[in-house]
C-alpha cells in the first residue's frame, strides 16, 4: 500500500510539453494538506479566544452559541480540516492521479473559511450549507481519482466523508427547529465517524510507521484483534444512533476499551520513547480506549460525560492529528522524518492540554473551572507552535525539487 511518505512521480500533473516550474502553482496550493494542515492548526490556536469571547457575550450575533459552537467547530472544523488535508494527499499517493491543486483547492478551502466565519453570524441557513457543502466536496474530489485508478479499497473513505455531512446537516437542521432530534445527536455522529477513521488510519500506520523507524520494533497486526476493535466501533456508532444507553452500552464501551488497548500493546509502545515522531501517534492512540473506558464509567454514572468526549477530541484527536500533520508534513516537503524540539514542545503541550482536562476533574470536582483554563492554553499553545513552525515549510516548494 502506497502511504503519505510515498512521493509521486516527478513531474506528474505538469501539462505536456509545459516546463515544471510554469505548470506548478504557487507552494501552498501544490498539495492538499498545505493550506488544510495550516488552516486547522491557526484555528485550533485561536479557537479558544473566540470561545472565550463567546462565553462572555461578547459575539451576540453568532448562530451557534456555547458549547454547541464549541463542539461544532473542534470537530466539523478543525478535525475536518485535517481529515480533508490527510485525504487529498494520501489519495494522490495510493492512485497516483492528481487531487485538487491551484484554485480548486484555494476555493475548497476558502469553503472551509466561509463555515467558520458563517456560525457567528446570523445567517444560519448559509452557515449550514456551507458547513455541509465541505465535506460533500472533499468527497467528490477523492471520489474521482479513486474511481478512476479502481482502488475500490478506500471507496469507504467517500461514504465516511457523506456521513459527516449528514452529521453536520442534522446539527443545523435541530438548530434551526426544522429536525426533531436531540440537539447533540449529530455531534455524537460525528465523532463515532471520526473514531472509526482514527482506527483504521492508525491501524494502517502506527505498526508500519513504527516498524521503519526503530529497529527490531515487532509492532505486529493480530486479524481477530483488528477486527475486534473496528468493529468494536461500528456497533458503539450503531448503539449511539439506536439511542442506547445504560449497563449494556457500558459492556459494549468496557469490551471496546479492552480491544483497542490490546491492538495498542500489540505495537509495541514502549520501544517508542527515543522516536517522538513514532510515540507521538502511539501516546495519541493510546487515549482511544481511555476514552471508551470513560465512557463506560459515564454509562454507570461514576464520571462527567465532558471527560469522555476530551479524551477522545483532546486526546486522541488532538495528539494523533499533531502527530500526523508533523509527519506528513516533513516527509512531503522533502524533510527528514525526525522531529526537532518545536515540534516535541507542541506534543507534550497537547498531551498535556488532554491529561488536564480529563484528569484534574477526576481528582476533584472543584478543579473543573482550572482544568477547562488550563487545557485551552495548553492546547492553544501547542497548536500556534506548530503554526509558526510549519508555516515556512508548508508555503515553500519540496526541498527536493519533487512536484507537490
């Protein structure tokens, strides 16, 4: 399988007959993940600010208001975000046939741009279109390529990609009265859909990636244990959709946690620590069955439901999405795949941001306030430096010379 690390063919997307250096755009629209991977990490900076100034009162015009917009935009946009940067790349990489370059990926990501701004205004029918529209229009241009080259196997990336649009559509929908579901109903969608994508890429990646970097590693795929815990969560995303709750959804959750911790033992973790590269994605993972475990204890009353979620979007959304966009972003500007101090300060600051969070509160009730505080600047600090630091690299042309 053709991976993110896997450059195209020199050359490839210039027209006939055309010098490269005439036919490329500028840098930052030569690949999909340049704009995306920037874009999400500027916004995952600033977001707290202008959740701070939500909470204060002081956007009265916004659509999406508290925690609602707070929810609303960490996953349909900034994991979005990642997810349609990761997606554009990897296709080029597994069809060797051009995604979306030059215009076609400003105007899909001035899209993204749109749905941020469009939820803090009034205007919530253009917000909604906007935000659906998004995901439906990464789908159709992976949709392409995928279909052209007959790489069947990915063809679930597309069917994902409508579920989040369905996700972010009945999210709106609630909210603009015209869908009777409970109000959180496609928040909850969307990220069991989001979880089942970290579980197949991190499958995918984490042992490969492991395994080329550190010698004798042994991170070994089980099939009965890859199966076990994918589908784990497909039937934890088909109990939310039932509206399942109580002790058997906890048993559902509890042997979930059990799977993937397994899968996770099974990549071995602890021959990672002198790799940050490699134990970034294996700390981010490792927050998968945290979170199921949490989860579970939510089914059973003994923990707060906002645990749970950080310790999947903090967690495991966070330290997986910080691991990869560091990695792919090195390997497809022609870098070493090695990480320097910046981008190890960005880990511990987002793994610190989820362990404050989850962890303060479960300590005491009365911490939540400072654990709530603590993780936005963590976290806002973790991701404004992998803005600064990857904005030269991600808006210059590969070091190597190669296309994209």
């Amino acid at each position: 399988m053709r991976l993110l690390d896997n450059p195209p063919a020199p050359g490839r997307g210039a027209p006939p007959g055309a010098p490269a250096s005439e036919a490329q755009p500028s840098a930052l629209w030569r690949l999909g993940l340049r704009p995306f991977y920037l874009l999400a990490s500027a916004f995952a900076a600033v977001s707290i600010l202008l959740w701070a100034l939500q909470v204060r009162g002081m956007l009265p015009f916004a659509y999406l208001r508290g925690p609602l917009w707070h929810a609303h935009e960490m996953l349909f946009g900034y994991t979005l975000a990642v997810v349609a940067g990761f997606l554009l790349t990897a296709v080029r990489n597994w069809t060797q046939r051009e995604t979306l370059v030059g215009m076609p990926l400003a105007a899909l990501a001035a899209l993204w741009v749109a749905g941020r701004i469009l939820v803090l205004t009034p205007f919530g029918w253009a917000a909604a279109l906007a935000n659906t529209a998004f995901p439906l229009a990464v789908a159709g241009a992976i949709a392409v390529p995928l279909a052209r080259s007959g790489n069947r196997r990915n063809y679930f990336f597309v069917s994902l990609l409508a579920l989040l649009a369905a996700a972010v559509l009945a999210t709106h929908l609630v909210q603009l009265g015209l869908l009777s579901l409970p109000a959180w109903a496609g928040v909850r969608l969307g990220l069991d859909v989001v979880l089942f994508v970290i579980a197949v890429m991190a499958g995918r990646v984490v042992p490969m990636f492991t395994n080329n970097a550190i010698a004798n590693a042994g991170a070994q795929r089980q099939p009965w244990v890859e199966r076990a815990a994918l589908g784990s969560v497909l039937l934890l995303a088909a109990a939310d959709a039932a509206q399942l709750q109580g002790p058997w959804l906890a048993a559902l959750l509890a042997a979930g946690a059990v799977c993937h911790a397994l899968r996770w033992l099974l990549w071995h973790p602890h021959r990672t620590w002198r790799t940050p590269l490699v134990w970034v994605l294996h700390l981010g993972y490792a927050w998968v069955p945290v979170h199921l475990a949490l989860r579970a204890l939510v089914e059973l009353q003994r923990v707060a439901p906002p645990l749970a979620t950080h310790a999947l979007t903090v967690g495991a959304i966070g330290g997986l999405t910080i691991g990869m966009m560091t990695r792919t972003g090195r390997g497809h500007t022609g870098r070493p795949l090695t990480a320097q101090p910046l981008e190890v300060a960005s880990y511990l600051l987002v793994f610190g941001a989820a362990l404050v969070r989850v962890a303060l509160p479960l300590l005491s009730d009365s911490l939540y306030p400072d654990s709530v505080l603590l993780s936005g600047l963590l976290w806002s600090a973790g991701f404004a430096l992998y803005t600064v630091r990857y904005w030269p690299i991600l808006t210059r042309p590969r070091l190597d010379g190669r296309p994209g």
